[in-house]
C-alpha cells in the first residue's frame, strides 16, 4: 500500500509539472531569436580602387544621385570611379555657383563637394573632393576633378590623389584628361588650406 502510495504521489508531481493538453504556451520558455544581420558592413572610401568604374549607365545625371525618397543607392555619372558616387549629397564647399574666369583650368560654372568635414585645417583620411563644372553655353556637366586623400600614396602632397575627367556631352560617358603632377602644380599654391581652394 505504501509502495502504490509512492508512486501515486510521484505521478500526481509529474502530472502538474508538465502543462495540460490546450494549457497556454506562455509559461513555457520561448526559444532565443538571434537578431538578423543581412546588412553589410559599407565599404571604406579609402578601400576601393583607385580605377575602379561603374558599369551602371544613368539616364539623367539627376538619377545619379538617387532618387527623392532615398531608396536607391546613389551611382557615380557614367565613365565615373565609384568613389565620387553620390557626391551631390555631400557638404558643399561654395556658397554659389563659382562662375568662370579668365585662365580658368577648369573652365566653367562650378561647385565643389567634401565627403568629411575638415579637422584643425586638414580633411581627414579617406576624405573625397568633387568639382564638378559645366561648361560655358552647356546645360550639362562637361567636368569633374576630384581629389581623394588616401593614406601613404602621395606623401608630398598630403596624401591626395588628383584626377580630372570631361566628356563632350550628356550622352557620353567620362573620360580621364589629366592625373597627378598637372594637377599637383597648381593645387601646391594653396598648400597651406590643405591643397584645396574652396574653403567655404
């Protein structure tokens, strides 16, 4: 009797520990979500190639930026590295359109855009320069120089890559003009302001 006892009181502990049939779920522990990581990590501006070129095409240079709600990414203008993606959505440097002016190198209406903001007089790492024209009588941009700061690839010069494409108009894509020492000759003039003259 003591035995049937036992095992009465053993079956009536495991009975109430497990939940009845149709019993709430609630009091049962949930199992652990991990949170979802798909996004991937942006790439450094500093990292991409230095030729590195779209093969998307635009079908106005207003796409290039993106679209209003922000939604798509923005692509750089055809014949464009991808480091100057965007580069309307950045800090502008010039308070208005910079008119041309006799021995103008870059002949044309311009504005000038920074990806980073400048530090105690120098832009930081990483940081990418557009000015972007269009040319006298054109309703397009026919150039774009861009500068980019990249860590130990041009020491003389505080590490600052120049380039300059034009193209001849809406239709055709970019093509680099110039590179490197033509540009550096006249950027040193203003070596004290970081090589860039927009200052804002």
């Amino acid at each position: 009797m003591a035995r049937f006892a036992g095992l009465a009181l053993l079956a009536i502990v495991a009975a109430l520990a497990l939940p009845a049939c149709g019993g709430d779920d609630d009091e049962l522990p949930q199992p652990v979500q991990e949170p979802e990581t798909t996004m991937p990590e942006p790439v450094p501006t500093e990292s991409l190639p230095e030729d590195e070129m779209t093969t998307e095409e635009t079908t106005t240079e207003e796409t290039a930026s993106g679209d209003d709600d922000g939604s798509a990414a923005p692509a750089p203008l055809p014949g464009l590295p991808n480091w100057t993606a965007g580069y309307r959505e950045w800090m502008k440097l010039n308070a208005g359109p910079i008119p041309p002016r006799d021995a103008d190198p870059h002949l044309g209406t311009k504005n000038v855009y920074a990806s980073r903001q400048k530090r105690r007089d120098l832009y930081p790492a990483g940081t990418v320069i557009v000015k972007e024209a269009r040319r006298p009588g054109a309703d397009f941009v026919g150039l774009v120089a861009g500068m980019r700061k990249v860590p130990g690839s041009n020491p003389g010069h505080n590490d600052w890559i120049f380039v300059e494409w034009t193209r001849e108009s809406r239709d055709t894509p970019f093509t680099e003009l110039a590179r490197g020492a033509v540009c550096e000759s006249c950027h040193s003039g203003v070596a004290p302001q970081d090589y860039v003259f927009t200052t804002g």
